[in-house]
C-alpha cells in the first residue's frame, strides 16, 4: 500500500494527536510570565534527568531513492574508495559522530530477503522493492553495511522482516552475523569471506507492522506472537541481545497505544524496548501556521509520556521487574516529498525519492525536537533522525559533491555538545497560544551537564517570530568559569534553504559571548532561533 494511504491514516486522528499542554508538561503554569521580563533559566548541576545514552542521536539508512545507492555506495563515482563508498560522505558521518544507524528499512525491510544481499556480487539477484517500487540490484547488502559502519565508526541497528520474513529467517540472520563458526550459517558468512563474527548487539522487530501500507501488516495480536518468536529463536541464537518491538507509528493511527498495549501483552517479557516513529508537517497540521509548527515538538514529547504510561501499565498488569525504554527510531519533518513521483520509484535503481529540501524553520522545529529528547532521556534511550542521506536527510549528494541541509547543524549540536546527563532545569518564559496546546513556551530550553570534562551545555529555542528575548540563567550551585562555544542559527526568511549553488545559506552564526556575573548570566537569543551555549563549570 502507498504512503499516500499512510497519509489518509495519518489524517484521522492529527488533531488529537497533535494537541497537548505546554503546562502539563512542564508540570507547573507557564502563562503568569509577562513578555516584558526575561527568560529565567535555573541551573541546578544536582538536578538531572538521566544520562544521556550516546544512541539518542543515532540516524537512519534505508533502502530508498539514492539513501544508499549515490548517498553511500557508488563505485562508479570519483569520490569513491575502493570499496565503492563515497569518501566525501563518509568523512561527514564521521565528524558528526553518528553514534548508531539503523539499516535497511522502514518500509523496504518488510519485503527483504537479507539471502539475496550476501555472497558473491556477480550472485545477487536484481529485486522490485515492492514498498517503493524500486530496483534493488542487491550489490549493497549486510555485508557492505557492517564493512561502511566500521569505517564510519558507527554501529549497526538492524531491522529485520517480519512482514513477509519469518522468525526462523531472523534468527538465521542473527546466526550468521553473529555466530564465530562451526553452524550452517556462520560458516556462509565465513565462506563470503567475513571470519569474525560481528557480534550485533540491536535489532528492531520488524517496522511499522501497524500499518496498512505495510508489506505483511497485520493484527496486534498476530505481530505481538510474530515478534515474540522471533525473539526466543534469535536469543536461543544469541542471548546478549536488546530487542525492539514495533510500536504504533505515530498518534495519527486509528489504533494508537491500543496496538502498543496489545502487542506487549504478547512480548513483553522477550523485548528490551518499543519504537515509536513521527513526522511533522507544517501543511495540514498547521495550516502553514509557523508559531504551530515550531511548537509541535511539544506533541512529541506527549507521545512519549502517552507510550510510557502503556509500557509501565503492561508492567503492572504483568508484575514485571523489568521497564521498557523507548526507540524513537524514526523522527523528523517529512511532508512535501511525501505525494506520487516523490515515494514511487517507477521500477527504477535510485529514484529521487523524498529527497525533501529542509529550510530555516524545519532547523528550528529540528532543534526543539532535539530539546524533547534530551528531556526524556530517562525512557528514550535510542533514537534515530530519519533518514541521513539524500532521503529526508541532513546530507544531499550529487555526483560532484554534498551540501548540508539546514537540519544538519541542530542534529551535529545535539551529537557533539548533548554528553553527560540532562539537566532538569527549571525555566520561566511567557508564553502564546496555540489552539490544541494552550501556553506554548516562547523560548524552549533543555540542558546537559557533562561531568567527564567539567562543562555544561542549554539548546535554546526561541518560538516567537517577531522579538528577540532576554535571558537571565540563574546558576543555583556553581557558576561557569568560561564560555567554550556559542552558536546561533538564525535568520529574516523562515523559508530559507540550502541547495549545491548556495550551500551556507542557513548556517550558524557566532553568537556574542555572555558575560557572567556572580551567579547570574545575561543575554539575548533573537526571534527565531536556535541557540547553541556551552560553558565550561
Ligand atoms: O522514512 C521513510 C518511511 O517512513 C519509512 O520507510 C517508514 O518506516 C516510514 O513510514
């Protein structure tokens, strides 16, 4: 089924999903501040949240469009290794740091044979991805992705198919991955030339089974029995596991949290963890409506209390010591290249498929987003910004070289300034409304104190699209000696964007160094923004 049938799904129930209150998050009324007075942040380095697992800001690559083959594999280009991998690309994961990737779908990995992706490259048969309607010449497979994620430094989230794959097949894949020898399938990956055994430590249990447009979608019932089998065969192959159960795909569905529920009553005690995914739009959502939009990522935080609140009741109900965490393993805004040629490959090899071209204002919902998950970094322990290349994706390519979307620099500040744990920080801002949230937060602020080297990290949004807005940041405990970095993307066009001819369009800018005096620093981050401060304590 096409994603346009995901759409109208999608559709039902936005609102509901959509609506929520900034108040009730944050646990406290935010609507007495007046505008006249500054944003009061109070840092407190006793108080945190959690540690924060490297995983959060992992990302996604999926068999789509040109994701992998011209994004990461294209052995005809001049920018390519020997191993046919784009060298340009994979100098840009590594600075980013991408801490792990998920592979090969989303949709796409519901109708793989992972048997026709391995062995001799001359093998390999040539495959219609009936997900995207798309050629698969299969000459990128486990085996190139475990070889791309060691040069990347990144490590492997692997999805499986449960939509026409079995659980003997997934367990198969496990044995051949991760097995050292002597087995029948540990011995083909050693005859393909791959003696070490990978050792695959993540695995997703199928994707967005709830799905009709999924291949093999199915009842809850029925996929909670699938993955729960799944999981003893691959654990009777490899106990060292962490699973993950497919979760709703977003609150759109008609069986929202429903379908969690029920899928856990049948796996619970063989998972580790439950996916949930979301895009956002600024079209039927909003209305186009920029204030809305830069306050969805309260929606998403929402969601995962609403998941939660499922994971902990089937707890309950079961008396299970142990607690689910949460894989947010696709998030991110998704909704131009969403229609017709956009998610139909037409039976091509690499289509332009999604290929979503992200401006100003789709950084800072990134950025706010970023802000959601590092608040609730105490359940979601994985995450992945779907998808990182050419794809909805932070790094577009062509055959002369990349740019970097406007998504890239919240996403790189989330992965290289997000260390540590996150900080519960107390912040008083005024606050707008917006219909179906009550008082949105002008500014929106998450923290991160990172006691490895002594320093302290705020992301701060600033929603409001008109008025810059004064900070005061009250540290309660110890003050900063100096600022290490400041940063700030900004910009007068919403709708500005990135392209091959003017690639630093939307880019950070240096941000003015705030003083601090005694316990207290002044500044200011302007309307619309997202602002990057990292001191040292
Ligand atoms: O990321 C694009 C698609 O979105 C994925 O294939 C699917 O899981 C989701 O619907």
């Amino acid at each position: 089924m096409s994603t346009t049938s995901r759409r109208r799904f999608l559709q039902q129930a936005s609102s509901a999903g959509v609506a929520c209150s900034a108040s009730l998050l944050f646990g406290r009324s935010l609507s007495a501040h007046p505008a006249s007075e500054p944003v009061r942040i109070y840092v407190d380095s006793k108080r945190t949240i959690a540690p924060i697992d490297r995983n959060l800001f992992g990302s996604f690559l999926e068999h789509l469009g040109r994701a992998i083959y011209e994004g990461i594999s294209d052995p005809g280009s001049k920018l390519s290794d020997s191993n046919g991998f784009r060298k340009d690309v994979m100098e840009e994961i590594r600075q980013l740091g991408v801490p792990i990737v998920r592979y090969p779908g989303g949709n796409f990995v519901s109708g793989y044979n992972w048997l026709d992706g391995v062995g001799p490259k001359q093998d390999r048969p040539r495959v219609l991805d009936r997900a995207w309607n798309s050629l698969n010449s299969n000459q990128f497979g486990t085996n190139e992705f475990l070889a791309w994620c060691k040069a990347v430094g990144t490590e492997p989230l692997m999805g499986l198919n449960l939509g026409t794959g079995t659980p003997e097949q997934a367990a198969d894949l496990v044995e051949y991955c991760n097995i050292p020898n002597g087995t029948r399938w540990s011995d083909l990956r050693r005859k393909h030339g791959i003696s070490e055994p990978y050792k695959i430590q993540r695995w997703c249990l199928g994707n967005e089974m709830d799905g009709p447009w999924q291949i093999g979608h199915m009842s809850a019932a029925d996929y909670g029995m699938k993955a729960a089998d799944a999981a003893r065969q691959m654990r009777d192959v490899d106990p060292s596991l962490k699973l993950v159960a497919c979760g709703s795909s977003g609150p759109g569905m008609p069986t929202y949290l429903e379908w969690d529920r029920e899928v856990l009553e049948h796996c619970y005690e063989y998972v580790d963890g439950l996916s949930l995914h979301r895009y956002f739009d600024n079209a039927e959502t909003t209305g186009g409506d920029s204030a809305k939009f830069l306050a969805l990522n309260l929606s998403m935080e929402r969601q995962i209390a609403e998941t939660v609140a499922v994971c902990d009741l089937v707890r309950g109900r079961k008396r299970s010591p142990k607690k689910l965490w949460l894989s947010f393993d696709e998030w991110n805004v998704w909704y131009r290249e969403r229609h017709g040629d956009a998610v139909n490959g037409h039976g091509k090899m690499a289509p332009h498929l999604l290929e979503e071209i992200y401006n100003l204002e789709d950084a800072l919902l990134v950025g706010g987003l970023i802000n959601s998950l590092v608040r609730n970094s105490d359940r979601v322990k994985l995450a992945c910004l779907a998808q990182l290349v050419n794809v909805i994706a932070p790094i577009m390519t062509n055959a002369d070289g990349l740019f970097r979307q406007t998504i890239y620099y919240p996403y790189s500040w989330g992965l290289q300034f997000a260390r540590g744990a996150a900080l519960n920080l107390l912040v008083e801002s005024s606050t707008y409304e917006v219909p179906g949230f009550e008082h949105v937060p002008h500014v929106d602020v998450a923290g991160t104190l990172n006691s490895g080297d002594g320093s302290v990290s705020l992301f701060i949004l600033n929603r409001d699209l008109s008025k810059a807005h004064e900070l005061e940041i009250n540290w309660e405990d110890h003050a900063p000696t100096r600022v290490l970095n400041a940063s700030v993307l900004t910009g007068d066009d919403l709708k500005a964007s990135n392209s091959f001819q003017t690639p630093q369009k939307v880019a950070p800018q240096t941000f003015a160094k705030p003083a601090v005096t005694g316990s207290r620093t002044k500044s200011e981050v302007p309307a619309r923004s997202y602002t990057l401060l990292q001191w040292s304590m």
